[in-house]
C-alpha cells in the first residue's frame, strides 16, 4: 500500500484540446471549432494541434454571462 504523502499531485493543465474544452463548457467540439474560427474564443496552434487557453475559456465565459440574454429580451418585449 501506497503512502498518501507521497503521491505527487498532478500539474494543473494550461491549456485543453478542442474536445476537453466543449466537454469543460458543456458544449460540442465543432461549437466550440466555430467560435474559434469566428475569432470569439482564441485557441493556441501547436502543429495541428488547436489548444485553448484555460484563462481563455474563462475569458469567453465570463463576457458570455455579461451579455443579456435572449429570453431576457423576450421577457422585456425587446
């Protein structure tokens, strides 16, 4: 049996692929692959790799929650 004290804890990941990031924001992939393309998410390429930025994930939900949302403009008669 293994010594708890001992385990090394894992490095903390900078950055996800395309998949890891729509499943960490509950979305599809190819959402996700839109919003980059769009230039609304920025994603890091490292070959043919597309990486997103854990910071940037947060960046694009954080001005995602600040935007009013659709039904709100429905409940107001907008």
């Amino acid at each position: 049996m293994s010594d708890p004290s001992l385990r090394i804890s894992p490095v903390p990941r900078l950055a996800l692929s395309l998949e890891e990031s729509a499943k960490a924001v509950g979305l599809c992939s190819k959402t996700v692959g839109n919003l980059i393309r769009d230039g609304r998410l920025r994603a890091v390429h490292v070959g043919t790799r597309r990486l997103v930025p854990v910071s940037e994930l947060q960046r694009w939900l954080d001005a995602e929650a600040a935007q009013p949302s659709e039904l709100e403009g429905q409940a107001n008669g907008e």
